[in-house]
C-alpha cells in the first residue's frame, strides 16, 4: 500500500450514507486505509503508513479499544508495565481529541528500508476547548521481524532520520 496523500477528509465519523468512514489521518476511508492497521489484520509497509495509524489510534482509542491496542503493539517500551502504559493511553486519549493530521516531511521509511523518519503536524483540542498544533519529528525503524515501530520523537533540529 503507498503512502496516503496528507488531505484532510474527514475525522472517523459516518456518514448518513452507507460508504464507509473517512480514516482520522485524512487518507481515504478508515477500512482501506489504516483500519486494518489497527485491527491487526495488515502491518505497515513503510514507516508514513505506521505514523498515520498510530494519529489514527490516537484519534480513535477514547472509543476504540484495538486503538489502544495498536498504540501498544506500535511502540513497546521497557521499564512500564503494559497495564500502565494502557491505563496511561487512556487517560491521555479522553483528555485529548487529534483533529487532523499534516504530513510536512519524510525520509527514508519505504518498503525496503530499516529505518526512517516522518514530520508532521497534528491539531489537537483538550477538554477545556484549546487547540494547538503538534509539531514533531518521528523516528520509525524494523523490529526483528521486519515489522515497522515507532521509536522516538526527535528534536526537530536533530538529523539521526538514517
């Protein structure tokens, strides 16, 4: 599957007609872009794809529990229990709605490579009716079995992107 363009479409929700919801990451409808993602039915075959699932998750998780389940499986991280880290998720995704997603940048992160980075910016609203933008750097590399995580978030002034 090729990267999904970064156009606005939609936030999840379904329409009065019987076409499928638009995904949360702006990329076409939820089941042909990163629903299967999150469903755990298909993995991601470039680092862009998995960045746009997991603001799809995110977007996603304060009523989806496989959301919260794709986050998990997306970034495993040491030293927390996975208990800890859900219950965390979940109270960061209630406080928190993702409004769109804008891809600004991305290097390496195809089919064939280990590593890569994406820079995007993400519009958020809290529960006091703020918004802001999240501006961030992601980098993104292969586990053991080729499947794509998210690593870290990067200082923006930081090229580590191999």
């Amino acid at each position: 599957m090729s990267p999904a363009p970064a156009i606005p479409l939609g936030f999840g929700r379904r329409s009065a007609s019987s076409e499928p919801a638009q995904c949360p990451c702006g990329g076409g409808t939820y089941n042909r872009c990163c629903g299967p993602l999150i469903a755990g039915e298909q993995l991601a075959a470039t680092a862009q794809q998995l960045m746009r699932s997991r603001f799809s998750a995110f977007a996603l998780a304060a009523r989806d529990p496989q959301a919260i389940e794709h986050l998990l499986r997306t970034h495993p991280e040491a030293g927390q229990t996975a208990a800890a880290r859900r219950k965390a998720l979940m109270e960061s995704c209630r406080t928190i709605q993702w409004l769109s997603l804008k891809v600004l940048d991305f290097q390496n992160g195809g089919p064939l490579d280990q590593h890569g980075t994406v820079t995007f910016e993400a519009r958020w609203r809290d529960r006091d009716r703020r918004e802001g933008v999240l501006k961030e750097c992601s980098r993104f590399g292969r586990d053991e079995s080729g499947e794509w995580l998210y690593l870290e978030a990067l200082s923006l002034a930081d090229d580590r992107a191999g």
